[in-house]
C-alpha cells in the first residue's frame, strides 16, 4: 500500500514536469514559482520610468517596505520582485469599520509580481501583476506614483 502511494506521488510528478518541465514543477511544489505572475502580466498594469533599472528596482523595494508590504522574493538579476503581506490597513480599511471577523486580521499572501525591463535611453519598464484586481489597482495606484515622487526628487537633486 505504501509503495503504491509513493508511486502515484512521483508519477504526478513526472507527468506535472511533463507540462511545465522539471524545474517549474519543483519550484510549485517549494512555493516559489512565479509562473502565475509572469502569466498574469498580460493582464496588469505598467509604467516605463526616465531612469536605470537599478534605480527602479531599489526604489521599489523602499516603496513596499513603507507602504508596508513583505518581500516574499527578490532577484536583481532576473528583474522580479514578489510581495504579499498587504493588509486590509494597507488598503484603507481602518480596522474599525471591520467585523470583529477573526480572517480579517490574517495576513494577505496574495502575491503582486513587480518586473523590470531595461529600455533604450536609461528608461526602465515596471510591469505589477497580480490575481487579484482589487490588489493590482491599489499597488498600481501606492506603487508607481511612491516611486514617481522617489525617483524625481532623486534627479532634481542631482
């Protein structure tokens, strides 16, 4: 009985790396997939910055942990970060106006996917996805004018 539980598991397995290939398939099942975000950018908002990608990317990180929001992921080099943790504060909601609810004081995981594109001329694409809409039009909103106002003061004071 055993055996045959372990051979269904790792028949999933193969047969789910059949679809997406070995690696996508072990990075779902550790929780660390970003194919969703990067399918969900089709539908998602974007902005393209008069500034580096490095500049970009590290004002974005300032600009989640003051909203606050977590950083669930971050890699420099393949231009993503991944952030959950806004809650219902975040989004204007005073804790007042909720019902004494308990799921109202959990934590969101409900991940915005931010990705970065180098353009010509030192322009940088910000791209937010989500699959939530009503956190892809708050992000979209906190996040690209934060970083617009963080970014100009940067070059008005160079």
């Amino acid at each position: 009985m055993r055996f045959s539980k372990s051979l269904i598991l790792i028949s999933v397995i193969f047969l789910s790396s059949c679809a997406h290939g070995p690696v996508e398939s072990v990075k779902s099942i550790l929780g660390v997939s970003t194919r969703a975000l990067e399918e969900a950018r089709i539908n998602g908002s974007f902005m393209v910055f008069d500034a580096d990608i490095n500049d970009c990317y590290y004002k974005t990180l300032e600009t989640l942990r003051e909203i606050p929001a977590r950083v669930y992921m971050q890699n420099r080099t393949k231009g993503i970060i991944v952030a959950m943790g806004f809650r219902n504060s975040t989004f204007g909601i005073k804790e007042t106006d909720l019902q004494s609810d308990p799921l109202n004081e959990v934590i969101d995981t409900t991940e915005l996917g931010i990705f970065f594109t180098k353009m010509e001329s030192n322009k940088t694409k910000v791209e937010l996805s989500s699959l939530s809409t009503s956190l892809l039009e708050f992000a979209s909103e906190k996040i690209f004018s934060k970083l617009e106002n963080k970014l100009k003061n940067e070059k008005d004071a160079k």
